[in-house]
C-alpha cells in the first residue's frame, strides 16, 4: 500500500511502495544449498522481552500509517516488548533521518519506511553497521541492483509490502463482473508506483473484453482531477466506468457524476478509508480494495524471529521478501470491513503468533508465503465466523463466498 499519493507523487517515483547495541543474536551466512523456509540456527534459545522496536511514520494521525502502527504493535507488544513511533511530519527528509534517530536512541530493531530509492542505497547500511536489526514495510527498494547487497547485510530481516499491480486487477475485473464495457482511468504521474494500477486495470480490463478509452495522468491539487473528469466524461460519451488509483479520483468523479442523473457512471477505486467506506455503504461508489497495510503485520513478525536468531530465508538463502495482495470489496461488504479492519483490528496476535520463532519453533519461509498469498476478504471473514465474531447470514448477505 503506498501512501499520502497526493503529497509523496513524485516522490514515490523508483521506489516500490511498502537501548541495547547489537541484542540480537548474529546472523550466519546461508548456504544456497538450504531447503526453502529453512530458518537460520539460532546461536541462542532465549528470546528476549522488554526490547524497543522502532517505526517510522511520515504523517501523525493520518489513517493508514497509524493502522500500519497498530499492526505492527500487535505483534511487537504481544511478544512483551515495547513499540516506538516515530513521526516524519510530512517532511521527507525526516525519512532518513530516521534512521540515525532510532541508531542514537538505542533502540533493539527497526522497521523503516524507506520511500525512496536513494534512501535504501543509505539507511540499510547504517543500521547495519550499527548491529541493528531492521526490516522495511509497505516500501523496498524497486530494482534488484538496490535489493541484493541489502539481502547480503547481516542484520537484514526482510520485507513486505503492498503489490501495486493487483490494485487495478481486482478493480478491472470487479468493472467487468459488473457488466461495464468502457472505462475512463485516472492516475497521476507516468512511471509513479502507482501508476501501476492504471496500467494493469488497462491490461485486465480489455483482455476481459472491455475498452479503456484513456488514461489520465492528473495530480489532485487544486482540484486538477476534477475538471480532467468532466472533460473526459464529456469526451467519452459511452463510457460507463471510471477507475482511480487513490480514493481522491473516486470521490472527485462521484462530485461530477451525481450531477449527470440522466448517465450512469460505475465508480471504482484504490484506498479504504473511513471515509471511502461512507461513500461505498452509499453505492455512490462500486468498489474499493486496500488493506494491504497487513504488511506491518508480517515485516513485525520477520524482525522479531531475525532478533531471535532466526531471519526466515527464501531458498536462495535471501531475507524474505514477501508482497500482499489487497482486498476488495463491494457495497455490500462495507459494513463487514468497517466493523473488522477499521473498528477492530482484521488479525490479534494469537492468529499471528505460529509465525513467530519463540511461539512456534518450525516456522518457515513457507509459512510466511502461505499467510500472504492466502490473505483476502474472504480468508478474514472464515476466521472471523469460526471465532463466533461473525455469523453465516451475515456473511451470505454480503455475498462473501467462503472456499
């Protein structure tokens, strides 16, 4: 999941986007010879409590870097240590500075926020000469000549983050199950992160049999969006869907299309607020997905088992670097993702913990690609009824099919 699109556009070109020195046990090297999953030896069985665990957030209050905070504070606080959230307040340069600030501060681990290309070919390097372990959520770096030397670093635990792609997927293909033929997109700049999802909705949405007639790159300032709207919808007089890969084109296209009443226009887009939820519960929106930020969730876990001298590696012997896809959801299932991703957190720490090294001794790379690949709507909502916390009638009526 990246965020603050409309503060961070440009910024977000390259980059994929998602006390006591050296307490951690030391890693060894992995012979590429290790079976997939095969965890590191752990030069030590005692894990260790009352640690301080450091995360970076770029803006105070905003909705999805204080979820992806009470993500990761379930699985940090629920191994008996404690959770520090550092602030970036809107200023990118506090983004690296970060990393000198938890270094000095004297903290156990750290889970970084790198953003920029240019900050990973730095920040990894300086925790890992500082003996901290550290692990990146929601952004890493987007080319492997930036990721290799990090996998390389002793202390590295690895990565999750959102998969940008799957964004316009599930949209293209909710456009299509819904019956639209042709679709105007809106994203911003070429060649951003997530500008991704535009392209991918173009790619999925005509191999289903539908029509994009364009993509418009478009910033939000100043309202840029809204006017590019009503221009495209004045060009495109057949088109019947609009895809956006931030909430602020949805709502900008409903402000548009709720004064058309004579043409109906689906509305699709990328970003679950509280918010956008509103709009969806309404049906003034078709579709939503998001929710990628369980990505904290997992970077928590991996920096915890590296802490405990155990890095989950991939069977090249590499860190785990792992991508969540999001969730989607129609109208119909607002309600069910506001009452357990937004009222209530979607995962407590007892559903997490056979991720963890000092809950559960066998835990393998394997476990950690199960969780990601698994996760869904769907996949939340059968835990959530064999914990009584749903009912099958409610899941029946918000169409939530369960495999």
């Amino acid at each position: 999941m990246k965020l603050m699109k409309k503060a961070l556009t440009v910024l977000l070109v390259g980059a994929m986007c998602t006390g006591l020195f050296g307490c951690g046990s030391s890693q060894n090297s992995t012979d590429s010879t290790k079976k997939e999953g095969e965890n590191t030896s752990a030069t030590s069985t005692n894990v260790k409590t009352g640690m301080t665990i450091a995360q970076n957030s770029f803006v105070a209050g905003d909705y999805a870097f204080s979820t992806m905070a009470k993500a990761s504070k379930v699985i940090v606080e629920g191994t008996k240590n404690k959770f520090k959230e550092l602030t970036d307040n809107a200023n990118i340069n506090n983004v690296q500075s970060d990393v000198e600030n938890m270094i000095n501060s004297g903290v156990d681990g750290a889970l970084w926020w790198g953003v920029l290309d240019s900050y990973f070919q730095v920040g990894p390097q300086n925790f890992n000469n500082a003996g901290k372990y550290f692990a990146f959520f929601d952004c890493a770096p987007s080319t492997a000549k930036i990721q290799d030397p990090i996998n390389k670093m002793q202390y590295y635990a690895g990565s999750c983050i959102g998969n940008d792609e799957e964004f316009g997927k599930q949209m293209a293909e909710q456009a299509l199950k819904d019956g639209c033929k042709e679709a105007i997109v809106f994203a911003n700049e070429i060649g951003s992160s997530v500008a991704k999802r535009a392209d991918k909705f173009k790619e999925v949405f005509e191999a289903g049999g539908g029509k994009v007639d364009e993509i418009s790159h478009v910033g939000t300032a100043a309202n840029a969006h809204i006017e590019a709207i009503q221009n495209m919808l004045a060009t495109y007089k057949k088109a019947d869907c609009i895809y956006g890969v931030s909430i602020a084109y949805a709502t900008g296209a409903y402000s548009v299309t709720s004064q058309m009443p004579n043409r109906k226009v689906n509305i699709y887009a990328t970003d679950i607020t509280p918010d956008a939820l509103k709009y969806l519960k309404n049906n003034n929106i078709q579709g939503l997905n998001g929710g990628a930020w369980v990505n904290a969730y997992v970077a928590s876990a991996l920096l915890i088992n590296a802490i405990d001298g155990n890095t989950i590696k991939d069977s090249s012997g590499s860190p785990a670097n792992l991508v969540v896809n999001p969730v989607a959801i129609t109208p119909k299932q607002a309600e069910l993702y506001e009452k357990f991703w937004i009222n209530e957190m979607p995962y407590a720490y007892d559903d997490l913990k056979n991720l963890l090294y000092r809950e559960n001794s066998k835990v393998t790379y394997d476990d950690f690609k199960k969780f990601v690949d698994e996760y869904s709507f769907s996949t939340v909502m059968e835990n959530k009824l064999k914990q009584g916390k749903v009912t099958q009638k409610e899941l029946d009526d918000a169409g939530v099919n369960l495999k």
